[in-house]
C-alpha cells in the first residue's frame, strides 16, 4: 500500500489529523481509521507511544520513510512525523 496516496487522498477530504499530538488523541478517540509515521523521526521517543497505542485500538499503522514527504503529503510545507486518516466524530446522543 502506498500511504502517501492514501493521505494525499485523504487530505482532499478534509479527514487527516497532523502531528504527534492530533494524531494520539485521534487514536484515543476511536477516530483514526489509519496512521501512518515517518521512519527518519529522531528521537524515536517522540513516536514510540503511536506503535502500542495503535495496537490497543486496532488500528492500521503504517510506515513511510521520509517526513519531509510525509508534509508535503499532507499538503503542508513542513516535515511532519505522524498523520491519521480518521472518519467524522458523530454527535453523542
């Protein structure tokens, strides 16, 4: 799978969350439907949390190799280390 694509569609909807922190807590949410980190992130730290947390959700997680790329993905000019394609919240009733 290619998960630059998958953002890059993603993004025209409008159904992305970008960076570490959007993504964790669209994981935590139960919205994020696949995540996606960059593998050049330094320290891994920043990242190690997404791996088990994804697993503990069932989610998707994927890897890319560049964050550079993973922005411009996102349609963002800047490196990003982590994005989640995630479906709508819907309203609590």
């Amino acid at each position: 799978m290619d998960f630059y694509i998958e953002i890059d569609k993603a993004k025209k909807t409008g159904k992305i969350e970008k960076g570490i922190n959007e993504v964790t807590k669209a994981i935590e949410r139960g919205t994020a439907k696949l995540v996606v980190v960059a593998q050049d992130v330094e320290p891994k730290e920043i990242i190690a949390h997404i791996a088990p947390l994804c697993k503990e959700k069932g989610v998707k997680l994927g890897e890319v190799d560049s964050k550079q790329k993973l922005g411009i993905s996102a349609g963002i000019n800047i490196p990003c280390s982590a994005i989640a394609v995630v479906e709508k919240e819907q309203p609590k009733k």
